[in-house]
C-alpha cells in the first residue's frame, strides 16, 4: 500500500471508525488484485503450441486474461487462429498468432523468433500441441502410429527444447500429458505411451534448469469436451459418471489448471505430473 493509500486510511479512521477503515481496505486490496499492472502475467509472454481451438485455445485465452501476451499457434486452422487473437484483443490482452508445424524444428525456431520479436521473450510455453490417434495394436497402422510419434513425442521435444533455450528465469513450462497413462484403456497403448513421455520431458528438464527458478509439469487431462474425444454420446456419458462431478471436463476447466501452475504461487510445483480429470480416476 502507498503512503497516500496509509494517509487515507488514517483519516478515515479519525472521522468514521475502525469499521469503515477495513471496508476501505478490502476495497483498496480488490482494486489492487484487479488492476492491470497486479495481473500475474504482466509484462510476461507465453507461447501455447496447438491453441486454435480446444484445450489450446482456451489456454491462449485464460494466460491472456491473466495479462500474459500471447503467441497462438496452429498447424491448418489459420482461420481459427487468428479469431482467437481476435478474441484476445477485444478483451484488450495482445496476442499474435502463427502457423506452424511442431514435428519441424526450425518452425519451432521460427515460432519463438515470432514471439520475442513481437514481446521480447519468452517467460511461459505451453506444449499441447498432439494428435490422438486409438485402436487395437494387432489393427494400428504404420501411418497412424508414425504421426503421433512425429508430433506428441518429436514435437513436444521441439517445444520444450526451445523453452529450455529460451524461456526467462522464473518461468513456466507445461507440457500437456494424459490421464491415459494411468487409466491404461485398451486401444489407447499408442496414444497413452506418447503422453507418457511427457511425464519423463518434465522431470528430467526439470532438473537440467536447476537454479533457474523455472517449474516445468506436465499436466494430465481427464475426459474432456473436444475434438479429440470423438466418442457417441453413451460413452460420453459413462465417462461423465466415472467423476464425481457427473461431467467430462471443459477446455477451460484444464485452462485454469494450467494459468494456476504458471502463476506465482505455483512455483513450488515442478517436475510433476498434476492430473487434473475431476477425480476421473
């Protein structure tokens, strides 16, 4: 509090009771907490791979919200890229959005060279850019299997390679893993195996930024109401009853799991694996 704010506060209480003085001071602490400048993210930058839509996009959204600038990124849907910029900017946060494929290294390089020449570094990335890909090993085909390699295990590579280059000390990295590691469904081997990898990504870079003060998790969604759950309604619903909430989880419900990992209290959470599924398991 500023001595103006203190000289304030002494007045009031002169004139009207220590009542009035801690109203006043609830609502100069309200003030403060909703101020711009008091935002965790302010004068920050985060970077989230795979945010034109679903978990990604609602991410770029809720950093935004916490006055992080943001750069999006996408792979095909450049249209749906630049309407979260859009969106981002219509709520006065500043956003840029670029295409991008993670399983390139030098799109990655190209990627943050957007970023810090746009906001002048790095202090968070988000690595959720994956794609899933489900079936039975006696039926996975070379294809299928290829590509989610290429991207959930070479690209979060490429991702966190460059956090661990780039990001500031006392920053953020989250690379996005799965419930699916623990869960261990049939037809989920191939997909389970590439976001367990991510549990090993943020354990081992956790420890190589020793010193750095900078957290690195990987975090493990549930259930949760997007693309890649593309699933008929009754399974929906049987995956609703497993938490006890009665629901899948929302983009947002990850999102908010992820800002609280990238804000200042949760710097004591590092090299771990936070599952946030709704006590889905």
């Amino acid at each position: 509090m500023s001595d103006t704010s203190r000289r304030s506060l002494l007045a009031l209480a002169a004139v009207a009771g220590p009542a009035a003085v801690a109203g006043a001071g609830a609502a100069a602490a309200q003030t403060a907490a909703t101020s711009p400048a008091a935002r965790p993210g302010a004068g920050r930058a985060a970077i989230v791979t795979g945010s034109s839509r679903g978990i990604g996009a609602a991410t770029a959204k809720r950093l935004a919200r916490d006055g992080f600038a943001v750069t999006v990124n996408c792979l095909v849907n450049r249209d749906l890229a630049a309407q979260v910029v859009r969106d981002i900017e219509a709520e006065g946060g500043r956003a840029i959005w670029r295409q991008g494929d993670v399983a390139d290294p030098a799109a990655m390089r190209a990627l943050f060279d957007a970023n810090d020449e746009a906001f002048g570094g790095v202090d968070v990335v988000i690595s959720n850019a994956a794609i899933m890909n489900t079936a039975p090993f006696a039926q996975f085909e070379d294809e299928a299997f290829d590509r989610m390699i290429a991207t959930n295990i070479k690209g979060s590579f490429n991702v966190l390679r460059e956090a661990a280059r780039r990001v500031r000390d006392g920053g953020r990295i989250v690379t996005l893993a799965s419930t699916s590691i623990k869960a261990k469904r049939a037809t989920h081997g191939g997909y389970a195996a590439t976001k367990a990898a991510q549990e090993i990504y943020a354990g081992c870079l956790s420890k190589e930024l020793a010193g750095r003060r900078i957290s690195v998790n990987a975090l493990a969604p549930g259930p949760t109401n997007t693309s890649l759950l593309d699933v008929p309604p009754p399974l929906r619903a049987q995956a609703a009853q497993m938490t006890p909430y009665g629901r899948i989880g929302e983009p947002e419900d990850i999102a908010n799991a992820i800002s609280a990992l990238c804000s200042g209290e949760g710097e004591w959470i590092n090299g771990q694996v936070v599952f946030a599924n709704g006590g889905f398991l």
